[in-house]
C-alpha cells in the first residue's frame, strides 16, 4: 500500500476518516492510490458499484494530474469518508489549464482522448474542478452514499 510507502495518515475525526497522501507523478502510483482508497473506505456502507464509479473518477483524475500537470511535484491527495459521503480532492501545482466546453461533455464516437473529465463528472455527484494557467489544478470528487435499500427504491 502507498500508505506504508509513502506514510499514511489516516486519521478518524469524529465519524469521519480522512487519508492523506502525497503522491509522485509517476504513472505506477494510480493503481496503488485507488487501492489504498478502497481499503480506507471499507465499512462505510458503501456498495461495491459505487465505489467503482467513485474510483473510477479519482483514477481519472489522478492520471491527468501525472500526464498533464508536467511537474515533478507532488501530487496532493485527500480523502474523507463519513456514513453520508466520500470525498477526494487531487491537487497538482503545475501547469493548469483554461476548462472549456469541451471539458464538459463526452467527445462523440471512438475519440480517444478529451473522456477523463466528462467521467469524472459523470461518476461523481460532487464535482469541482480548478484550474489557473501556471499555477495548478485542483479537483474535487465526491459521492453520496446510499444505503442499498435507497439503491433499489430510487430504481424502481
Ligand atoms: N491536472 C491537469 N493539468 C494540466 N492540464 C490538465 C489537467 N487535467 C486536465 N488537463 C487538460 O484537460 C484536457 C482534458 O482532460 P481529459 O478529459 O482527462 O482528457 P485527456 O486526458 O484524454 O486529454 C487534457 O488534455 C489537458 O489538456
Ligand atoms: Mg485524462
């Protein structure tokens, strides 16, 4: 785990648990923080496919702060869970970026690139994303937790 790599700090505040994490931009490390969010979540009721969406959006994010950020410095990574929701935020403090329209919708057909945004919105009911040209970017991603009798009541 990234946590006995990097030093874990994972601290329950209240009824929350907060992990923080300072993540080299080096490709390897999105596997191992997404894992390391798996076990920090568990116990919190979270169902095994809200999760996957959850840690899809945080990988997707985590893969643009190390291929786009063009910096060699750390990744800052935090993430709280409570019985209401989890939260992640990845902030890069490198080259930024001007969002635009483009950021916000899925590119139509097989177009490779231009679909890590419009995931993370789409797998996530808290979204926010920051981003000034020279300074940085930071993101926010968060899903409510829904217990599974809510899950099925809001299907039917
Ligand atoms: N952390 C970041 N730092 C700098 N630029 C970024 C960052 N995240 C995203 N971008 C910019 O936004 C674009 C869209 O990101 P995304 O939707 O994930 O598509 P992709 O990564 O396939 O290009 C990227 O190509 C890049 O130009
Ligand atoms: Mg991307």
């Amino acid at each position: 785990m990234l946590g006995a790599e990097l030093g874990n700090d994972a601290k329950p505040t209240g009824n929350a648990r907060v992990l923080r994490l300072r993540i080299p931009p080096q490709p390897r490390f999105g596997k191992i923080v997404r894992d390391d969010v798996a076990a920090h979540a568990a116990g919190f009721g979270i169902s095994a496919t809200q999760l996957e969406d959850f840690l899809f959006a945080v990988g997707e994010a985590i893969a643009n702060a190390i291929e786009h950020s063009g910096t060699a410095s750390a990744i800052e990574f935090r993430c709280r869970v409570d019985a209401e929701k989890i939260v992640a935020t990845v902030v890069d403090a490198g080259r930024g970026f001007r969002p635009s329209a483009t950021t916000t919708t899925l590119p139509i057909g097989l177009t490779e690139r231009g679909r890590g945004i419009p995931i993370m919105r789409a797998c996530s009911d808290i979204f926010a994303l920051r981003s000034v040209p020279g300074r940085g970017t930071a993101i926010v991603i968060g899903r409510y937790i829904r217990l599974r009798h809510e899950e099925t009541s809001a299907a039917s």
